[in-house]
C-alpha cells in the first residue's frame, strides 16, 4: 500500500511540475523573443507535439505511468529547441532580406536541413531502445522518436503555415530582433 500511494504521489508531483514546466519555457520563449506573439507561435510545435504524443499514449491505453512521467518533462526542452532556432533563424534572415516567402524558404532550406538532421540523428539513436527487453524502455525509445520527428515536422511545415498566417501582426522589422 505504501508503495502504491507514493508512486502516486511522485507521479502527481510530476505532473504539476511538467506543467509548470510548460508555463515557464511559454514565458521564456516570449521573454527570449521579446514578443508575446512570436512566443506563442514558436509555442505552437512543442504544445501540438505533447498533446499528439500524450494523446496517443492514452488513447493507446498506455498508463501514465514514471517513465513517461520523466520523459515529458525532458520532451520540453528538446521540442522547443526547433522552433526556437528556426523563428531566430527567419526573423535575422527577414531583416537582410524582407521579403516573407524568400526568408521562408530559406530557412525552412538552410536551418531546417539542421533542424531535419538532428531530429533524425536523434531519433535514429534512441531507436535502439525498440529493441530492449524491458517495456519501459521501449516506450521511452518510440516516445523520444515521436517527439523529436513531430516537432521537427511541425516546426518545418506548422510553423511557416502559422508565419504566413499572422505575418501582418508579427513585429518584423529589424529594431525588434533580439541579437
């Protein structure tokens, strides 16, 4: 019984954190951005990355359980590591050059190429874990795999999209780039 409700407990207590956790890298992406909207935007591929994944451990049936406890707290640095680069990457690219669909192709072009690389370097590294014997470790291996695709994908392809979309409200000029 003791074990059962600490395991609670320490699962519970990780929730709050990862969420709090979610709070704080949404505030410091808009302060590293100096912009609330780009924040939000550069927000987008780590936010749909963990709600897709998470959403498909439970409609799977997959128990929140420890492991993937830890590792969605470890998935929030690593999902939004591309968004930021990229959205640092366009703004620069966008004050030498501003023309909104030339600035996009090239950085969906030249970082992106990165961005692509490491989320498959990344993921091919971690693809390893499939093959354990221990289920605990094929989870985490096919979750670091889901999320270092997905938010590589939504920070090439969603990202761009939601750029487009809000272009005519986001500060572009070159006195509001962050250096």
């Amino acid at each position: 019984y003791f074990n059962l409700v600490w395991s609670d407990e320490v699962l519970w207590g990780m929730v709050r954190s990862f969420l709090a956790g979610l709070v704080l890298v949404l505030i410091l992406v808009i302060i590293q951005l100096r912009s609330l909207l780009w924040g939000i935007l550069a927000f987008f591929p780590l936010f749909s990355t963990i709600a897709f994944i998470y959403g498909v451990v439970g409609f799977v049936g997959k128990d929140f359980d420890m492991p993937v406890a830890v590792l969605s707290t470890l998935s929030l640095g690593m999902a939004i590591d591309f968004a930021i680069h990229f959205v640092g990457r366009f703004r620069r690219h966008y004050a030498t050059e501003p023309d909104l669909e030339k600035a996009l192709l090239w950085t969906v072009i030249r970082p992106g190429k990165g961005i692509m690389r490491n989320a498959v370097l990344f993921a091919v590294a971690f693809s390893v874990m499939v093959f354990a014997s221990l289920t605990t470790y094929i989870t985490v291996g096919i979750l670091i795999i889901g999320i270092m695709l997905l938010s590589a994908v939504l920070t090439l392809v969603g990202l761009p999209a939601l750029i487009v979309l809000f272009h005519k409200r986001l500060p572009l000029s070159s006195e509001e780039i962050p250096r």
